[in-house]
C-alpha cells in the first residue's frame, strides 16, 4: 500500500526552530513535497525535494533521504503566523499525488 | 495572474442529489487534479486531467465523474450524494502533467449533504 506518516500535532514558542517529519511508503517514488494550510485555506506549496539532501527557501527547509524513505520540514524564526497545518505529499507514480494527514503547528507566544 | 478559481463556493445539496462543481486552473496551467478533504484529514486524490481526459482515478467510486474543457477548465460531477460525501472539494493545478509535485490550489467549495 501507499502511505505517509505525520505527527498529527506539534507546539512551539514564537522564534523557535521546529521541526515536522514525514516517512513514507509508495511504489514509484518520485519526490516529497510540503503544502502549508491555514483554517479556512487552500494548501500553499511550499518546496520539493526529488533528491537526497536539504533544501532552503527563507525561514523553511525540506529534508529527504530516499534510503529511508523520510523526509522533514524545518520552519526557523517561527512567527505566530505560521501557525498552521503542514502536509507533506508524494507524487507516487502515475498521476496520482498522496497527501500525509497534516501536522497541526500550533505557535504560542 | 489569476489564480486557481472555483464555484461555487458553497452548496447544500440532499441525499441523492447530483451536484457540479466547477474549477479554472490558474493562468498557463494545463493540467487539472481534484482533492476531498474532510475536516482534520489531508486532502485525497480524485483524479487528474490533462488534454480533456481522465489521466488517473484516486479510490473513489464511479458516482465521482470530471470533465475538462478545451480552455483546461474542468468540472467534477458527483451523483446519487451520501452524507459522507459531505466535505471540502478542492481544484488543483499545474503547468503540465510532470510538475504535479508542485500543485496550485483553489479556495475550495465546501459540500454539505443533509
């Protein structure tokens, strides 16, 4: 079967790091990728990572080792309005795009 | 740039109705992904069009059908409702068919079947 894993809630302090992991398991693995979605939103994409390693896009960074299937989701300089709910996806062979259950971010100050 | 839009953005609907929802993908996008979200839960794959036809079907029952246009608009039909129908109904686009990991997302329209 094809399936993501996500703590379902996490809790920070106002500039703090934190950190959201994702394990994954699918047939034809082609990258992870990370969409943060506020109440009442749509999911925003945030960053795709096809390969090993870590990528940087501002105050957030994406993590992923293929060998062991896991990927994580850094957010630095936390801002209450990050609060929110991540999901990482894969895009697993095909068409077909797999969505985690989302991690609630909840930010306090 | 336009964004990804959809309508309507909400609707109330009976058991056993059959509702039409409709999707514009965002400006030079090509390829049309539909999502369920029920609430708390990740949005799950529907189905993907690209070049007016159904690329691939998520675990979803026949009674969910789509349709995309010629302009790339698309359309998700859903026939003989059920309460668990109920729920977030999001549109989701991208320049073609392999930039799917970087998908664009409407607003949404909230379903709700008494």
């Amino acid at each position: 079967g094809q399936s993501l894993e996500q703590p379902s809630e996490v809790t920070a302090v106002e500039g703090a790091i934190v950190q959201i992991n994702c394990t994954y398991q699918t047939s034809g693995f082609y990258g992870l990728s990370w969409y943060q979605q506020h109440d009442g939103g749509a999911p925003t994409f945030l960053s795709y990572n096809a390969l090993d390693g870590l990528e940087e896009t501002g105050r957030f960074s994406s993590f992923l080792s293929r060998s062991d299937s896991y990927g994580y989701l850094l957010l630095q300089e936390l801002q209450m309005k990050d609060s929110a709910s991540y999901f990482c996806a894969v895009k697993a062979g095909g068409f077909k795009t797999i969505f985690g259950a989302g991690t609630r971010l909840f930010v306090k100050a | 740039d336009a964004g990804v839009t959809q309508s309507p953005t909400h609707l109330i609907k009976t058991r056993g109705q059959q509702v039409t929802l409709r999707c514009s993908p965002k400006s030079g996008h090509d390829t049309v992904s539909w999502y369920q979200q029920a609430l708390g839960q990740g949005p799950q794959f529907i189905f993907q069009y690209y070049e007016e036809e159904e690329r691939q079907r998520g675990n979803f029952p026949d009674r969910f059908s789509g349709h995309q246009f010629p302009n790339y608009s698309s359309e998700l039909n859903v026939n003989a409702l059920l309460l668990g129908d109920s729920a977030l109904y999001l549109c989701a686009s991208n320049k073609d068919y392999t930039s799917s990991y970087e998908q664009y997302f409407g607003p949404g329209t909230r379903l709700t079947v008494t």
